[in-house]
C-alpha cells in the first residue's frame, strides 16, 4: 500500500472512480475527550407589584472542542491535490495498482476515515420561563398561566480544522447537522382554569418557529450544496402551532379522572425530501421537532389506596 502523493508522478490527477472511491471508516484508540467551555448569566424576577408573577430569563454559551467525528473522504483528496501535504496524503492509500478502489484494506485502494477530534460547535441562546396566578372573583377559582420559551442565537459548527463554520440557526436540511430543523424561537404557553369542585381545564400552545431550507443560506459552506442551485420549490418550513387541551378532575381524595386531546386540528407535520432528513427518523420524511403521531386522545383513571 502506498500514500496518494507517491502515485502523483508530478500530474497531481486522481484515477476515476467506478462509482465512489473507497472510504476505511471505524474508531480511533487516540480519541480524546470531547471539551467544551460553557457559561450562562439569568435573572429571576418577582415583583413586589405582581406577587403572584415570577418570570426568569437564562443566556446560555456553549463551546465544544475537539468534537469527535469524521472527514469526508472527498474533503481528504481534495485537500492533498491542492497542497501535497502528507498530513492529508497519508490519509489516502492506493492499491498497488494504484486505484482508489478495493477489496479489502490490507489491498488498498481506500481514504481513510475514522473517526477524530476535529472541529469546534457553538450553541447559544436564552431561555425564557414564566408562571403567573390570577384569583378569579367569588366562587370562580383561579387562572394560572406558564410559558416556557427558547431563542437560538447560534447552532454553529466548524467540522474540521481549517473548515469554513456555518450557523443552523433558523434553518434545516442535510448540511445542517446532519440534517435537523432549528427553529430560532420555540415555546410552550399553558393556561389553567383552577375551578371549584378539585376540577382543571387547561389548554396548551405548542408553537415551532420558522426556518429555511439550508440550500437556499446565503452562507457560502450552505449555499447551493444539495440541489446545486436555489431551490423555489422548497425555501422553508412555516410557523408550526398545535393546541392541546386536558382536564383533571379529583373526584375523591383517592381517585383521579384524566383527559385530553393533542394536537386537536389533527395537523399533520411537514414533509421534506429524505435526503434532507435525518437518518435518526427512520423512514419518515419530516423531523421529530414536530408532532408526527397526529390527534391524540387519551383518557386515564389513577386511584389509591
């Protein structure tokens, strides 16, 4: 076996493949341990106006080094044909025929591709929660409300030294972490009526913000990537809202009556092309960030002894 740049006889070409060349993936005893430095400033407010508001907001700052993961194999050949460098040569190991396509390693013909720490990851946003109580006049019980919200800021990724980062945030598609959604705002809204006789009707506001289709990013590592031009058809996934509603009743002081509907409007989620998806979904064309089963109806009955 034999190093590409001992093979280049001063042409610096690649003998074509048949269909792709060979790759050597798997792990690395040398791997070390992933770092990241994280830090995060909030505050939590209750006012003296508001006694019954407490609300709390949290910037988060997370930045990983040494990521574990892998190089394409056309990043590898592309480097060492531009720069001869053996730390990117090395990687590539011709049959003795010289073909980049084998049987096996020991014969060659493959780039190597294990796993490494390469790369950095940068995640950053704020967290909103806030819980507010309103006593309702006479005999009407109280409305509680809570909201639980996130904003991203960053969802960045640099996949290998000298690589060119590009931010996920507010897009998805294949490039983008290996194909996810990233919505820049997400939240939870629930309102509870607390009426008389231990009863609660409570309805929730499931909301998923908009992103862009990472082919279409005016980021240059984003930009025209997948379909090699702009794709009209599919710029983006809308705003995406459910309502869910839920009732709790304690009958006595050992038994519970529960039931609910998600999802009411029975909202079907996007559907999006399967090499934009994650393979982590399985056979579906949509992303576990929305809701895939569709209506829900559930009724339980919990009693104690």
């Amino acid at each position: 076996m034999r190093p590409i740049a001992a093979a280049f006889g001063g042409t610096n070409t690649i003998r074509q493949c048949p269909e792709s060349c060979g790759v050597a993936g798997g792990g690395n005893p040398g791997l070390a341990p992933e770092t990241a430095d994280t830090w995060s400033l909030g505050v939590t407010l209750t006012p003296t106006a508001i006694p019954t508001l407490t609300a709390s907001v949290d910037y988060f700052h997370i930045l990983l080094k040494g990521a574990i993961g892998t190089i394409p194999d056309g990043i590898t050949i592309e480097k060492c044909l531009a720069s001869l460098d053996p730390t990117w040569c090395s990687q590539i190991v011709r049959t003795p025929a010289g073909a980049l396509f084998g049987a096996s390693v020991a014969g060659g013909g493959y780039t190597v591709a294990r796993a490494l720490n390469t790369g950095t990851a940068l995640v950053s946003g704020i967290d909103v929660q806030a819980n507010y109580r309103q006593l309702l006049p006479g005999r009407w019980g109280a409305v509680t409300a809570s909201l639980n919200g996130s904003w991203l800021q960053h969802n960045s990724s640099t996949p290998y030294r000298s690589a060119a980062s590009y931010d996920c945030a507010g897009s998805f598609g294949r490039l983008c972490l290996g194909g996810s959604a990233n919505p820049t705002w997400r939240h939870n809204l629930r309102v509870t009526w607390e009426m008389p006789w231990n009863l609660q009707l409570s309805a929730q506001w499931r909301f998923i913000g908009r992103t862009g289709f990472d082919n279409n990013s005016t980021q240059i590592p984003l930009q025209n990537r997948e379909e090699g031009f702009f794709n009209p058809e599919l710029t983006h996934i809308p705003n995406y809202s459910y309502l869910d509603l839920a009732a709790n009743w304690d009958v006595t002081g050992h038994l519970q009556l529960r039931a609910g509907v998600n999802n009411v409007f029975d909202k079907d989620p996007p559907f999006i092309p399967s090499a934009d998806v994650s393979s982590s979904t399985g056979p579906l064309n949509t992303y576990p960030t929305y809701d895939i089963v569709g209506r829900e109806v559930f009724l339980a009955l919990r009693a104690t002894f």
